[in-house]
C-alpha cells in the first residue's frame, strides 16, 4: 500500500466533527480509505462491522477498498451494499454492530465520505473516535502497509426487509381516507426504499419524483436545504393536486414536507407535530413527563407544544452526535434539530428521514383536513431562516452584537435573556407583552468556515425583519471595520 503523497499523511481536512467528507478520488482516495478501514476496525474492536454505501458513482469502488482494509485487521465485514444512512442505523441496532455508511449525504455529486457509528447505532464524532480513527489511518498510510490479522472476512447481508418492517413496526399507517404524495427522492437513496414501502401503505398513492438512483443528480441536487431543489416537488404537488410532498436527500436521512398547497413546512413545526405524538404514544404507556429534545434553533413554539403535550424539553446544542448522546443520557422519546433531523428513541436514538415521513402521513389519515391546516397550529411565529455571514473573527463579531443589543436594552428599559450554549442566544420575550415586543435570535459560529449563522424569531413578522435587520448591520459593521474595506456579502 504505497503512500503517494509528499510528506507524512494528513486527514484533517476530511475528518469532520461528525464524520468524514471530501472530494472522492482527490482527498478520499481508495488508499485512503482502505486505511480508514483498518483503522475504524482497530478503534471499534470491531469483530462484525456492517458496510454500506450510497448511490454515488464513487461509493462501490470506496467501500470495497474500506471493507478490504477492514478484514485485514480482523473484522467480520457484513456488506448490505446499497442503502440509506436511517437503513444503516437500523441494521447496527438489530445485529448490535458497528456500522459504516459510506454516503456525502446533501453534498455535491463529487463528493463521498463515511458516517460511523458503535454497535446499536451509538453515535461517533471527533470525541469519541473519529480522531484517533483518523491518527490510526494516518500512521497506516505513512507506514505503507496494513498488517494482517487472522478473522477477517467479507459476508453479505440484506437489511432493507427489516428496515422497512422495523419503521413500520414504530409507525403504523391507520386505515382512513385515501392520501396522494409526492416524493422527490433526488436520484438519490429515497428511491431505493420509499417504493418497497409504498407497496405496503394500503390507500395512499405514491408518486414518484426522480426516483432512478443516479450520483450524478442531474434533476437537481438532493439538498432539499436549499428552496430551489423544493421547485419540483413544489409544482408537482400542486399540479397533481395531491395531498402532500416529501422530499428526501441524498442519503434519505432528511426528510422535508410540502403541504397540499405547495408551501414548504419548516422543520420546526414538524418537530412540534412529532412530538406531540411521541409523547401521547408514551403517556399512553406509562410514562410520566417524556422528555424531547431540541436544538436551540427550534422554534419557541416545540417547547410551547411539548409542554401543552404533558412532556418537557430538553435545549441541546446544534450536531447530530450531541443530541443522539444528549437522548440517551435523558432517555428523550424523540429529538428535532431545525435542520430536518428527527431522532427517535425506539429506533436506537438514531434519525431516521422515513420514520418522520410515516409519522406526517400518520397524522394527516387521523385528520379530518388537509396539510396545511394540521400543521397551521404548529407554525404560530415569523422565522428568518437561517443566514450566513462571512466574518474576519466570529466571535468578536457575536461579542459586538452582544454588546450592542444590552446597550439598546438598557435604554429601551427591556429586560434580556442572554446564555451562550453553542454561540448566543438573546431573547426578549414575555407572554404579558404586546406581540410586538417579543422576539428571539441565536446566533452561532460555524464548525468549518469564518460564517456566523442567524436565525430570528418573533411573534410578527414586522418585529423579526427589525430584529433580522438590526443584528446583521452590527456583524456587517463589525467586519467592515476588522478589514478596513466594505464587509463581504451575506448568503442565506
């Protein structure tokens, strides 16, 4: 195993928080991951390791030369091929495995990474694993070689049966009044497991979207994220006058709904509807005040519907291994992030996109109106969204803001909540006031680029936009002046 490159082997740049992302074929070579293979085998202790990829034009090639470095060292490989990242998950909770899934999930089509996980779907970040996976693959790749280790082999496993049994098992769909639903599954992973699903969903109509597998994604790319790729969806549901749209990415992780209208629902509010049901499910059995938790970017209206539901919140921060570990620690029956993540505590604390989808779809048999209606009660506020800035110093950008909001407080005579989990959070918000008078804003610093991420709400639109608007010319202010030149563009 030659190792190419000039000088020792440096990962970092693909080695995330959460997992491992780049370039396939330039950063992710298949040298590369052979050695991440080896090297995930080692950390894990990895006796039986099941491996899956996505659709992506580099995923066979890349996990083949993982699967290969992992038998080396003595793994038991149990290759599931095809799959979505919720699939995945499942398969490590039933067998008690560790798992890989080898998928970029919204990214680009050039891009491919690995999301691992512990036996029972338990969670791996930088932390807890990733970068002494990564120092072990480093060490690999210098030496050239990956000594072998009696045991290892490759086997087959089919997982997509009991994936699709064990979601099922979690969310019945009710018999009722007949439901027509699009799915935009992107080319991508959604169109691998919602048609086998559709089969067994008696009385709803699925009608597919770009469901022929293709890592190229030449309809558009499968990052429902970003509102240009709801378009489809969006025509689709209206022209075909169905009930409801969901959208998928690329490794069907995600899901994200489209009411009958043609509106796209935020992620908070699906949260709210979730939970709700969640927490009646575990009432209903026994259970005392069920906890849910939810990022601090979620709407102040989850932790209104949690707590009318009988439950109470759990604030976590942002990223998908602190909430899945924050769940376990609290035995939290659910968890929504803002980014259309829904954790579930029966399914091994993992996300699952199909699970959301099935509970959505659940509700609207039980209700006697149509989508945008049932979800109407769960989207009371006016959001921003989330907006980035590309600052010189995030935190002395957040720490001008801070300073510029107390100062208006001070003189207004306002009364501010201010607490600093994952960036800040500044709140200004009593139930006694006019609606216009109450608002809330966080504003955190990104993982991986110079950008601070914003995201505004308030009881009426007037009052966030003033809000939105009062923040964003101190952190464009503060970048002008760190720079001495006029203070780069925002995206959103």
């Amino acid at each position: 195993m030659p190792h190419l490159a000039s000088g020792p082997a440096d990962l970092s740049g693909i080695v995330k928080a959460y997992d491992i992302r780049g370039v396939a074929g330039v950063q992710l070579t298949e040298e590369v991951a052979r050695a991440l293979g080896a090297a995930a085998a080692d950390h894990l202790g990895a006796t039986r390791l099941i491996l899956a990829h996505d659709m992506r034009l580099s995923s066979p090639a890349l996990s083949d030369a993982f699967a290969d470095g992992a038998a080396l060292r003595g793994a038991v490989v149990a290759f599931s091929g095809l799959s979505s990242t919720d699939q995945l998950y499942c398969a490590s909770g039933v067998h008690r495995a560790a798992g890989a899934m080898f998928t970029a999930s919204h990214n680009p089509a050039p891009d491919n990474g690995i999301k691992l996980c512990r036996a029972g779907a338990k969670p791996i970040s930088r932390d807890t694993g990733l970068a002494a996976i990564q120092a072990r693959a480093e060490a690999y790749l210098d030496a050239g070689e990956i000594p072998a280790v009696p045991g290892g082999r490759r086997e087959e496993l089919d997982t997509l049966e009991e994936y699709l049994g064990t979601v099922l098992g979690l969310v019945p769909i009710p018999e009722g009044r007949p439901l027509r639903v699009v799915v935009d599954a992107a080319n991508a992973m959604a169109g691998h497991t919602v048609p086998p699903l559709a089969e067994r969903l008696s009385g709803i109509e699925v009608i597919g979207l770009f469901f022929e597998l293709d890592g190229t994604f030449p309809n558009h790319e499968a990052n429902p994220l970003d509102p240009a790729n709801l378009r489809d969806l969006q025509a689709a549901v209206v022209a075909e006058g169905a009930d409801l749209g969901l959208a998928f990415d690329g490794d069907a992780d995600r899901c994200f709904v489209v009411d009958e209208t043609g509106r796209a629902v935020p992620a908070s509010t699906i949260t709210a509807l979730i939970a709700e049901r969640e927490i009646a499910r575990a009432r209903a059995a026994g259970e005392e005040s069920p906890a849910v938790v939810a990022n601090l970017v979620s709407s102040r209206h989850v932790q209104e519907a949690i707590e009318e539901a009988g439950g109470r919140r759990i604030r976590s921060q942002v990223g998908h291994s602190l909430i899945k570990e924050l769940m376990a620690r609290e035995n939290a029956v659910f968890g929504g992030e803002h980014s259309a993540h829904y954790y579930f505590r029966d399914f091994f604390f993992a996300d699952s996109g199909m699970l959301a989808a099935l509970h959505v779809l659940a509700a609207l048999r039980e209700f006697d109106g149509p989508a945008s209606a049932l979800v109407a009660r769960h989207d009371p506020y006016a959001a921003s969204g989330e907006i980035n800035s590309r600052v010189v110093d995030a935190a002395a950008s957040r720490e001008a803001v801070r300073a510029h909001m107390l100062a208006m407080a001070e003189a207004a005579g306002d009364v501010l909540e201010v607490d600093d989990l994952d960036g800040m959070t500044v709140a200004c918000w009593d139930d006694e006031a006019p609606p216009e008078e109450r608002w809330w804003f966080s504003l955190r610093s990104s993982n991986t680029e110079p950008l601070l991420r914003l995201n505004v709400e308030a009881a009426v639109a007037s009052t966030m936009e003033r809000v939105r608007d009062e923040v964003l010319a101190v952190i464009r202010a503060d970048a002008a002046a760190a720079v001495d030149a006029p203070a780069p563009g925002m995206t959103s």
